[in-house]
C-alpha cells in the first residue's frame, strides 16, 4: 500500500451563511487505490469506520479539489458539492457517487468525530 505524498492541506472556505477552516495533517497516512470506469457507481469506505463505530460527527474532503463534499453532525447531513451525484450512505458513512464522472478522480479523507488527522486516503481513478 502506498503512502500519500500530500504533506498538509489547508481548507477555508464559506458556503451559504457557513464558514469554515481546518489544517490537516495527511503525512504519511496509507493510501487505498480504486479504479473503475466512468459511469460507474461508486462508494468508498471511509478508513477507520467500521459497524462497532460511534459516529457523531463526519466530514469528507478532497485533497485533490480542496472541497468539503459532505459534514454529517447527530443525524444531519449537509451535502456541500454535486448534491445530483454524491450522497453519503447513513449506514456506513461511505461516500457514494451516482454517477462516478472522470472529475471525481483524487484523493479522499474522511474525518471521524472531529478527529485532526483521517484513518487513511481513499484514491479514486475514474477512467
């Protein structure tokens, strides 16, 4: 397994009446490869979270994009970009794409219960 070259990734931003800004260490976290075919539909697991976890707080980023994609807080879900296609699947907090499109390729973290540093990156090759 690979090791992601990404030494640290600043976020800031603002959508709607939202602000937000984090600093994330991604050193040397390992890095899981999926590669499938545009079109495809697609969900990735996010690293460290399994069915005895307690979750309640969730953020998936792209590394790639520097985009917040979605925050889950105690039942609340807020999708922040491509609300037709990305969806987070409540009972694995899996992010699930519907359709996966070639723009979607990168790299993804998600950060469990306001964790400063994610379990691993997911990195998505959508050919």
């Amino acid at each position: 397994m690979a090791t992601c070259e990404h030494l640290g990734v600043s976020y800031e931003g603002s959508i709607g009446d939202r602000t937000y800004k984090l600093e994330i260490d991604v050193t040397n976290l390992p890095v899981q490869s999926i590669i499938i075919k545009a079109g495809e539909n697609k969900s990735l697991a996010c690293p460290g979270v399994n069915e005895h976890s307690l979750v309640s707080a969730l953020e998936w980023l792209s590394l790639t994009h520097h985009v917040k994609l979605v925050d889950f807080m105690s039942d609340s879900t807020t999708v922040w970009d491509n609300q037709h296609r990305i969806t987070l699947l409540p009972d694995t907090f899996a992010l699930s794409f519907h359709p996966a499109i070639a723009e979607d390729s990168g790299d993804y973290i998600c950060l469990v219960n306001s964790r400063p540093k994610a379990d691993g990156i997911v990195r998505l090759i959508v050919q």
